[in-house]
C-alpha cells in the first residue's frame, strides 16, 4: 500500500496500516521516535493532518498529530536535523 511521506513497519516487516501521518506538500527529512511510541518529524513541508507546521512536527504514535507541540514562529528552511536533550 503507497504511503506518502512516512510509514512505520513493524520488526517483522509488516506495514503498521494504523500509522499514515499525512504531510501536505513537501519531505521529511529526519525523524526520531521516543520510548512512549511518538515520533518528531523535520524536514521541508508546512503542513501535517490539516494542521500548519512549518517543517517540524510531534506526532502521536498512531500518526496524528500532537496539536499541543508546535514552533510557531520558527526561521523559514527545511529542517536536516535536531537534538533530543
């Protein structure tokens, strides 16, 4: 099944058909994925779920956005890479 943007796959390479994060318009670059399953993305679009985010965005771990975390504000460009502290 085509996925755009990003998919997850599960350790026996299955397609996690749950986890379809829809990035409007633009790539992801990097992500990383914490313990409790959600997952940053970065990279050069505005848009993810409906919702404008100027190349990073939290997602929970079904894919949906976090509407609670955003960079409003942030210099314009596509995002390579971040650090988790």
């Amino acid at each position: 099944m085509p996925r755009p943007g990003l998919a997850r796959v599960f350790r026996d390479g299955r397609l996690d058909e749950h986890f379809a994060p829809d990035v409007a318009a633009g790539t992801i670059s990097w992500f990383d994925i914490f313990r409790d399953g959600s997952v940053v993305i970065a990279g050069s679009f505005t848009n993810v779920g409906g919702l404008p985010r100027e190349g990073i965005a939290w997602l929970n771990p079904d894919g949906t956005v976090d509407p609670g975390r955003s960079l409003a504000g942030r210099p314009p460009g596509t995002i390579t890479g971040l650090v988790a502290l």
